[in-house]
C-alpha cells in the first residue's frame, strides 16, 4: 500500500499520509507501529506526514483524537442515521449460532433495538447497560462505486455497522471517513478486503455532508499455495524479517512493485522507484492475486547486489553483519580484508547474510581454521604428495611475487604438471588446506589476501593432519 500511496503522491505532487489507525484496543501489539516507521523508512517509502513527523493535521493517531469523533456520532444519531444499541455480546452470540443452525441467509444485526429507550430496551433478555451506536443501513443503499483500479464495483448489502463502540472508541469505519475528510485525503489505498465495506463508507459521506475520495483497492498478497499471507504462518510476511535476512531494501522494494504491475519492458525487471513512479497508472496493476514468491526475490536482490560497486557492497555486509551480529566490533585488518575479498564473492551473492560465512576462513586464525571432514575424505589422488608439492613450489615464491596469478601457474606447473595429475585434482587438497572445504570462492586471489606466510601456515597444518 505504501509503495503505490507513495507513488501516487509523487506523480501528482500530494502528500504520502501515514495516520496510525489504533481504535481496536484489542488488537494492538506493543512494538508494531514502531516496526511500521522503521519499515517504511528502511524501504525508502517513508511519509510526508506521520505521528513522528506531524503535520498540519496532527495528531495522527486516532487514539488521539477521540474528541474529533464524537460530534459527528451526535449528529448522525440526531438525524436519524444511527441508533444505539443495548445488546450483549452474549445475546448477538446466540442469534448467529441460531442463524447457522437454521441455515438462515441473513448475517446480520436484527435491530432489536431500533426505536427503543434504554428503558424499554432494558425489559427485554440480553440487555447490557453501555450501548454501541450503529448505523441504519436504508434498504436502498447504493452497492456500486467506481475503483480506481477496477472499474465499477457492486459490494454485497451491508448490515447495520457498529460506528462507536462500548469502549467510547469509534470502528475503522466511521474513524477513516472523518479523518479522512478532515486530513484532506483525496485517495484512500487500502486491500481488496474492504470492497464490502465501501458503501457504508459512501453513507457517511453522504449524511454527513461531505465528497468522497477516490478509492483503490489493492489485491492481496498471496502464498505459493494461493492461501492468504499470515503473519502468524508465514515469517515473510513481516517486512523486517527481510533486512534481518540480508535483502537490500531496493529490491524488496522492485519486487513489490512488480507482484502487482507489469515490467517496463519485456524481460526488464530492475527499476528505480523514480523510474515507475513516472509511468505508474492505477488501472495497470493486476488484479489476479499475486504471489508472493520468495525465489524471484532472491534473483532479484542477487542483480541489485552485482550492480553495487565493491565499496558500497562491503558498506551493506559489514552494517549488516555487525547488526546481526556476525560481526563484533570488527578491526581495521577485518574490515580490510572483507573489503579485498568482495570482488572474489560479490557474482555468488544473493543476501549480504551470506557475505560472512563465505568468507569466515579469511577471518578465522591459522591455527584455528577447521578442515571439514567430508571434503577431506573426498580428496583424489595422493593429497600428501600434492601437499608436499604445494609447499615447496610455494616457498620459492617471493613474499612480494605472492599474486593470485603467479600462485597459479607455480602450482599448474610445480603439482600438476610435474605429478602428472588434473588441476581439479591438484588443487582440490590446497583448496581444503586454505579455506577448510571444497567448496570456497576463488583459490588463488583468496591465497594472495591471506598473504604467503598465512597461506604457508595453514598447508603445513594441513599436510601434518593428513599424516597423523
């Protein structure tokens, strides 16, 4: 909703409103609006107005404005557009389980308590002393409306909603329509789940005076299985679980844009937000219940990292690896050898979580490095003789004369050529010895960063455990 608001409002040069809808007491999770100001901000989708930032219709959180509601309450009441309502819970309870058992098509309220006193409301069952105030839904109640992404709509005949509740805090329903009126918002974003909800909405303009706002109702997101996303099932639905896995905000950014619009040309996915803003129309995006499918985010945020250059993607890995703390207060000499072995891992990358582990050897002590017990047992050949081979080939070498590209042809020729074996088997067991495993980046530029005294250190160690 963000992206599209955020968009919409540069095109045209409005405001981005972020206004904290909190009158559902019950629902409120300690922490969660701050994760909203920190997402948003980390995305690059930050508002123009907010509860943190003001604005000239502070303040924007609706649990802070109470008393802007309750006049508007009054008014629809004294004209005969709402009523309040004494029933229990306890009685609404029991009138569902009786409609489902009889099958019944009607859902909604049954206005018991229209036309009532309190008093006389109170001699009947079910009577609770705090009412709710709802509104009277005519029978000729407008169904259709125009959607700026649909077209003309019909929504389902609405029942007779709750508009302030027992609490004294108003329902989304009738809190969006007044701020929404008196924040100046002439397009309301919102999620497809709304549709049913917008003739009530298109009532309260309409009683109280007022022109409605253009709506856009967003499709849902959508799992894999085309099942609904929860965040209590599914961790991606949480946008921060994405920085905390190493996605880059931009494009996270990208691959929300494109579940629900088409490329700017074909096979051209990657785009600036300036870029899609500039050609973004609301009768574009697709209706067809995207899917939220993680794999495309991981190619996607793998062509975001290749086009970083080496310093600004040693930047990202290092904050990041110190926020998740991969890193602690890493030294000068860490922070310089990431920054030489970037351009060796930079093409493997698909989340800068994964910058560090590939590169733990270079950061991990000569003495303290773990050859993996799998990668040894599947060395070829003779690895001893290859490790001697290595060492004294390697020896010869001058300390300054230490480049990937005179490691390698030393090697080629000093071990392979001479022992009359394959590079890949040749090289397999000194790939092991420096790095602990097969499977690393580039052997010989990783050998030049460790320099030849380490790289010399560690073959030695190495050869010794293939003799113990």
């Amino acid at each position: 909703m963000a992206l599209f608001d955020k968009a919409w409002a540069r095109q045209t040069g409005g405001q981005f409103v972020l206004r904290i809808e909190d009158t559902d007491r019950t629902r409120l999770v300690p922490g969660s609006e701050e994760q909203i100001y920190q997402t948003l901000d980390w995305l690059g989708l930050g508002p123009d107005e907010s509860p943190l930032l003001g604005g000239p219709y502070a303040p924007y959180k609706q649990s802070e404005r109470l008393e802007t509601y309750q006049p508007y309450v009054d008014q629809l009441i004294a004209e005969g557009h709402a009523y309040y309502c004494w029933c229990s819970q306890e009685r609404l309870a029991a009138l569902r389980a009786e409609r489902a058992a009889a099958k019944s098509p009607e859902t909604g309220y049954d206005r018991l308590c229209l036309g009532m006193t309190k008093q006389q409301r109170a001699q009947l069952p079910g009577f609770t002393e705090t009412p709710v105030v709802r509104m009277r839904i005519p029978d000729d109640v407008e169904l259709g409306f125009h959607d700026l992404i649909r077209g003309e709509v019909h929504a389902p005949h609405p029942d007779d909603q709750v508009i302030l509740k027992a609490d004294g805090f108003p329902t989304y329903h009738l809190a969006v329509v007044v701020d929404d009126h008196l924040m100046g918002i002439t397009t309301v974003v919102r999620g497809e789940e709304w549709i049913s909800s917008t003739p009530k909405h298109l009532l309260l303009y309409k009683w109280l005076g007022w022109d409605p706002p253009q709506f856009a109702h967003m499709p849902l997101l959508r799992n894999t299985d085309r099942s609904k996303i929860s965040k209590r099932k599914n961790p991606a639905a949480r946008l921060m679980w994405f920085r905390e896995q190493g996605y880059l905000p931009e494009a996270l950014r990208n691959f929300l844009q494109l579940l629900a619009y088409p490329t700017i040309a074909e096979g051209q996915e990657v785009e600036s937000f300036e870029s899609f803003t500039a050609r973004f129309r609301w009768q574009d995006i697709s209706t067809g219940g995207p899917v939220f499918d993680v794999t495309k985010l991981d190619w996607l945020n793998g062509q975001y990292i290749r086009e970083l250059d080496v310093d600004e993607l040693t930047d990202r890995v290092l904050a990041f690896a110190v926020s998740a703390g991969q890193l602690t207060d890493p030294s000068e000499q860490t922070i310089a050898t990431i920054r030489a072995a970037m351009p060796l891992i930079r093409e493997r990358l698909t989340l800068l979580s994964e910058a560090v582990p590939k590169l733990s050897f270079l950061l991990t002590g000569d003495d303290e490095l773990a050859f993996d017990e799998d990668s040894v047992a599947k060395l070829k050949g003779d690895p001893a003789a290859i490790m001697e081979a290595a060492l004294r080939a390697l020896d010869g070498l001058l300390e300054g004369g230490f480049t990937a590209e005179a490691i390698q042809q030393t090697l080629r020729t000093e071990v392979c050529e001479k022992l009359g074996i394959k590079p890949r088997v040749g090289f397999a067991p000194i790939r092991v010895g420096i790095t602990g495993n097969r499977v690393s980046p580039p052997l010989f530029e990783s050998m030049e960063i460790l320099g030849k005294a380490s790289s010399l250190a560690r073959l030695s160690r190495f050869a010794s455990s293939l003799q113990a």
